[in-house]
C-alpha cells in the first residue's frame, strides 16, 4: 500500500460498502475515506470550494482510469458545479459540470467508500433540468448526513 493511502485514526462504516476490507476490517484505502468524511462536512456546510479541495487533493494520488480516481474526479465536478450555482447563479456552469460528474460516476460503486453515489448521480442528473434541485443539498455518509465538527 503507498503511504498517501494510510490514514490509522479513519473510522470503520456502518455497513460493507465498497472499499472496506471486512475481513482485515480496514479501509483499502483510509485517506480516500478521510477525503470522503471532511469532504462530505464541507459540502454540507455550505464551503463548496473547501469540498473540492478535500477530492481534488486525494484524486491526484490515484492513476486515470482507476474506480478511485473516476469517484474523486466526479465529486470534484459536484463540488465546483454547486459552487458555481450557489456563489456565482451560474446554472450553465453547474449543468457542464454536473454532465462530466454524471460520466465520472457513471461505473462507480453505488455505496462507495460509505458515499451513496446512486441518490449523487440521481440529484446530478435532476439539476441538469431543475438547478434548484440542490439548493440546500447535503451529501450523506453511511446513511447520515455529517455537519462540521
């Protein structure tokens, strides 16, 4: 394992969603999960620039090609094309944004990682007619959804 993938103090999730090891009982990769979790807080904090930072930084540790890498690049896109919605009432910039997210998160695990990325691409593919759709929107993990600590 490369050393950017550890991350000890990563918690294990509720349920066996697609990258944990149930058997070591340990996440393949813990800061593709700590990504996941501080993320997920930022976005649903409303710090959509913070939320992209916290995918783009793990993404880059990841080859093109690979399911860690298409989920990080997709969540990017989500993060910005909020953020262009919210602080800019830019509904074109989401709409493009959203349209690569959907191809990124296309092959994904539906629960990857704790991250329900079926209801992701399911409010993606909404906003793409109905922007509005995700004023408000918070991301869940495991099955809750995380504020800020």
């Amino acid at each position: 394992m490369d050393e950017h993938t550890q991350d000890p103090s990563v918690e294990p999730p509720a349920g066996n969603p697609t990258g944990w090891d149930a058997q070591l009982e340990r996440w393949e990769h813990p800061t593709l999960r700590r990504a996941c979790v501080d993320g997920i807080q930022a976005f649903n904090a409303g710090d959509y620039h913070a939320a992209h930072d916290e995918f783009e930084d793990e993404w880059y540790n990841y080859a093109s090609g690979s399911t860690e890498s298409a989920f990080l690049h997709g969540m990017v896109q989500i993060a910005a094309g909020v953020y262009k919605r919210v602080d800019f009432e830019n509904d074109d910039g989401l709409r493009n944004l959203f349209e690569t997210a959907c191809q990124y998160l296309q092959d994904v695990p539906s629960d990857y990682y704790g991250v329900n990325v079926h209801s992701v691409r399911t409010v993606a593919t909404r906003a793409l007619t109905d922007p509005p759709v995700v004023d408000g929107w918070n991301l869940q993990l495991d099955g809750n959804t995380l504020s800020s600590e």
